[in-house]
C-alpha cells in the first residue's frame, strides 16, 4: 500500500487488496475442482505452476505504471495464491501418505511463518537504504520460482522409488520361483525308488493314530 501511495499518488489503494481477497476465493474454487482430475503426483506440477506465477507477479509490481496495471498484477496472484492454498493438503497427502500428512502441512506451515514475519523488516529496511521498493519486489520474486523449480524435482523422485519398488517386487517373485522350482525336484516321482516326502510324513501320521484306534476300540 505504501508503494502505491509513493509511486501512484493515489488513496483507493484498498481495491488492490480486495482484488486479491476476491481472486483468491475464485482460484480456491476453481483449481481445487481441477486438482480433482489429477491423479496422484500430477498435482504437484499446479502446485508448481502457482508458485511461477506469483513469484513472476511480485516482479511485475514495479514494472506497472498505471493502476490498472497493478489490479490485473493482483488478480493473477491472487487466483494462484487461492491455488496454493487450496491444492497444499492434497499434494502433502500425495507426497507422505495420510499416516504423515498432519506433520507434513505443519512443517510447510511453520517454514512458510519464517518469510512472511521476516520478510516485511527486510522489504522496510531496503526502502530506507535504497529509497524504492522496487529490490523488495523483485527479491520476493525469487524464493516461489526457486521453491517450484525444486518442487519439479519431485514426480521424478516418486518415479524412480515406484521404479526401484517394482524392480524390488520383481526380484521377490524370481526367488520365491526358484525356492519352489527346488522343492518341486526334491519331491520325486513314486516308482523311482525313493518315497516322496508327502508320504513319509502321511506314513507317520498313520502310524502315529493307529494304535491310539485300536485303544478306543477296545475299550468299546
């Protein structure tokens, strides 16, 4: 608001702020809707999408010379920011599983509290030195656009895991294979002059009950 005042010389400066209030509401609407059409870590790449787009909004503030320019600049970041917010849940519950989901989005929660307390001294203190927020905006361009091009790393990470598990399951099912391929050939065929082991053991168990039969028949 304090740019606005300085660079435009202008006192409605709260429209900008319920264009973004407005615009988040819509984009929480309409991109949780899409993320529901997103099966499993595909959600990520809006999620990615988002955090460009509003990282490339805060560096256009200071290229916008007119107001109007500014209210389209916060209606974009406030539709993607409504799609941070809206998709967060379900791309944590994607990416750690609905045991860790609680823990992960209160991990996301308490990094995202350093920046935002930290971050309007910062933005104060280069004004005073510089005379311009114009370093402000640029720099809080930067930390969405780095965070979504490490977030693009992760589907690729699912990939290989989902890759190495397969290949794990694969490995499995050889050796259960050849474990009972081995327990076939020890149990050999009847007239080759060695007795299977199902009838040794079916050969104890007879004889084991026998006498136990003869017992309760002669009692009757």
């Amino acid at each position: 608001m304090k740019y606005v005042e300085e660079t435009l010389e202008l006192q409605n400066e709260e429209v900008l702020l319920m264009c973004i209030g407005i615009s988040s509401g819509v984009g929480r609407l309409v991109f949780g809707r899409v993320a529901d059409y997103l099966a499993g870590s595909n959600k990520v790449f809006l999620q990615v999408g988002s955090f460009f787009v509003i990282g490339l909004m805060s560096m256009m503030i200071p290229l916008c010379q007119s107001f109007g320019g500014l209210i389209a600049v916060c209606l974009f970041m406030g539709l993607f920011d409504g799609c941070f917010i809206s998709i967060m849940a379900p791309v944590a519950f994607e990416l750690v599983g609905s045991e860790n989901v609680s823990q992960a989005i209160g991990f996301l929660l308490g990094l995202m509290s350093i920046p935002m307390t930290a971050g309007p001294p910062i933005a104060g203190f280069l004004r005073d030195s510089l005379g311009t927020y114009n370093l402000a905006f640029y720099l809080a361009g930067v930390p969405p656009m780095v965070g979504g091009a490490v977030l693009c790393i992760i589907p690729w990470i699912q990939y290989k895991k989902h890759k190495n598990q397969k290949k794990q399951k694969a490995l499995e099912g050889e050796t259960a294979t050849k474990i009972l391929d081995q327990d076939s050939k020890n149990i050999l065929v009847p007239g080759s002059g060695e007795p299977q082991k199902e009838q040794k053991i079916l050969f104890l168990l007879v004889l084991h009950f026998i006498p136990e039969m003869k017992n309760s028949g002669g009692e009757k």
